[in-house]
C-alpha cells in the first residue's frame, strides 16, 4: 500500500510549510500544483487522476478560497476522485466563520474516507508574504475592517497541525479550530510591525466602497476584488472576535503570539524595505 502524501496548493502559505515538515519526515510526497509533475490544477478536472495515482492521504488547500462560487462542486467531484483513486485519508484546510467553508467540511466528512478538519482564522502571514506587504513597505494599510478584533494565526501553527493530522491516527474525525492566543484589530497589529521593524506606517480604516475604488485604481482582478469584499463583509465582521483552542488540542501547546510572530519576521528584514521611523 502506497503511503504517499499529496499536498495540494503545495506553493502556498501553509502548503509550501506543510511539504518541507513532511520532507523533515523522510514521508514520500507529491506536490499538487500547476507547475509540479504530474500537474494538478483545479480548473483542469482530467489532472486530478494522475495526480491522486498511488496517493494514500491528501492536504487539500483550494485556491483562491472555499468561498468563491464554484467551490464546493468541485471538492464534491474531487473527493469522489480520490474515493475512487482509492485514497485513505482527507486533510482539509478551512476558513473560520464561513458558511460556505463550513459545506465542503461536510463533503470531506461524509465522504466515507478518514479526515481531519483544520479551520482557520486569518493568517499572520498575509502581513508578510503578499496581500499586504506592498502596502506596508509603501507605509500605507488602509482597510475596510471598522475596528473588528481577529485572533491571527500563524501558518506554521496551522502547518503542524496538519501534518500531525497526516501524519497520526488520533487526530482522525477532528475539528480543529485555530487562532491565535490574543484578539487584536487590523490597525494593533500594524501597530506592532511598525514598532518591530522600526518603520513608519499610516494606518487607516476606509469603507468599503472608498477600498474598492482603491483596489481597482491599483488593477486588482475583479475576482480578487470579489473575495476581499466577501471576506472583509461576511468574515470579517467580528463573527470570528473570539478565542478557539485548536492548537491546544491538537498539539499540546500554546499558539504563536502575534509578538512572537512580528519579531521573527522583522528579523528577516522583509519590513526593512521601508522608511524608518523619525526619532
């Protein structure tokens, strides 16, 4: 019997993590993307075979997000790919407060295979690797996030937990919820980078509609646009402005601090791009 592991969205932020654990493992892998061999692409169902050939468990990250329309048809016919591929086990990463995330659990958990639910709150990451990072070395954060409170959580957090998950039959028929262990706004947590990384950064709290006009004027693709309104809207909201213990349950240890998180990054110098603070 096969014990390879497919991780799909291998060159994400939690996948490209989870690859380099299991590669720590000695565990055979295969990479899910566009550009690995086989190549695996979402868009491209007649990929999925050879992908899923020989594959005993799958790491499923789907891009851009389970929210996006579409979605859940397709993990539905990629499940009963890999029921059919003969895979035994399904990892799935999901979003934290959303409804549509919260249906393809369902998929995964009736599918009759064994799996492990690994639901997330907002990465810290998306303060250092894209999405924001631009705008902070420009030294200008402005969101739509009205002073909602989200309990970031670090990427590697959520890479241990699923490789745990992979890796360990105790964490079979689990849902583990991540967040990190403190509630802070949008604009805290720039607050924190800047004092970090010694940089200067305005932020902002803009509406919606004065963050799509920026969005646009920067040529942002309108099925990006479309998912940060949804997540910004319907996310984050302050639905999520409370603590879960996954990483607890499923580690057996705290999860990463914020702080924590800012200063191990700061040291990288990916901030360092930026003005610095005026003394």
């Amino acid at each position: 019997m096969s014990k390879t592991i497919l991780v799909l969205g291998g060159t994400g932020k939690t996948g490209n993590r989870v690859i380099e654990r299991l590669k720590k493992l000695n565990l055979p892998i295969r990479i899910g993307s566009r550009n690995a061999t086989p190549q695996f692409d979402w868009e491209d169902q007649a990929s999925w075979a050879t992908a899923l050939k020989d594959i005993s468990k799958v790491y499923i990250t789907f891009q851009p997000d389970l929210a996006v329309p579409g979605a859940l048809e397709t993990i539905k016919a990629f499940v009963s790919q890999a029921t059919i591929a003969g895979v035994q086990k399904l990892v799935l990463l999901s979003g934290r407060g959303e409804k549509e995330a919260l249906e393809c659990e369902q998929i995964v958990i009736k599918s009759g295979l064994d799996w492990t639910i690994v639901r997330a709150s907002w990465f810290m990451q998306n303060f250092s690797e894209n999405y924001l990072l631009d705008s902070i070395l420009a030294g200008y954060v402005a969101l739509p996030t009205n002073g909602v409170l989200e309990p970031f959580v670090d990427a590697d957090d959520i890479a241990d937990v699923a490789v745990a998950s992979l890796t360990s039959d105790k964490h079979s028929e689990k849902i583990y919820e991540l967040t990190g262990p403190h509630l802070l706004t949008f604009e805290q947590a720039i607050k924190e980078i800047s004092q970090a990384a010694n940089l200067a950064i305005q932020y902002q709290e803009v509406s919606m509609e004065e963050y799509i006009s920026m969005l646009k004027q920067y040529q942002v693709p309108e099925g990006f646009i479309w998912l940060l309104k949804y997540l910004f809207n319907e996310v984050l909201d302050g639905r999520n402005a409370h603590l879960s213990y996954g990483v607890e349950e499923a580690l057996g240890r705290k999860p990463t601090n914020f702080s924590d998180y800012v200063k191990k990054v700061a040291a990288t110098g990916i901030w360092s791009i930026a003005p610095s603070v005026e003394k």
